[in-house]
C-alpha cells in the first residue's frame, strides 16, 4: 500500500492511504466498525473507494494505533489481501 501524499505538504492531522486493487473500501470500513470498532474513514469526491483516511489527531494513544492497525490487517486478510 502507498501513503497518499505529496512530498512538502503532508497533513499532520490525517494519514492517507491508497488502496490495494482488489479490496472493496466500503466492506473494509464496514467490517472495521461492526468487528473491531474501529472508525476510519474513506476518499472524498474523486478519491470516494480508492483510499482509506487515517484520523492522527486528539486522544489516540500508541496502544490505539496498534490495536487499530492489527485490525486493518485482520480485515483485508480476511478479504484476501496478500502480504
């Protein structure tokens, strides 16, 4: 996967991140919330279904990052995505 983001401008408030052919955004947002109960969001206008959004900002501790990254990979395991 690729960080969505151009070299000189990258946000400190979101994390961007390209997705995988294959892999149906809308479902790995769906799956996150009803399985793991973690919330990210997906592209806007052109980039809606192509790119997930990573909130970076408010109360989010080292702890909930890897919780939420390790239920990313659990999901688009589950889905097929190779490593």
């Amino acid at each position: 996967m690729e960080i969505f983001s151009r070299d000189g401008v990258h946000s400190v408030t979101v994390t961007g991140i390209l997705s995988p052919p294959g892999l149906d955004n809308k479902t790995v947002l769906t799956k996150l919330l009803d399985e793991h109960g973690v919330v990210i969001s997906g592209g806007q206008g052109k980039m809606a279904g192509k790119m997930w959004r990573w909130g970076t900002m408010g109360a989010i501790s080292e702890a909930d990052m890897i919780a939420a990254l390790g239920a990313f990979e659990i999901v688009i395991k589950q889905m097929g995505h190779r490593f």
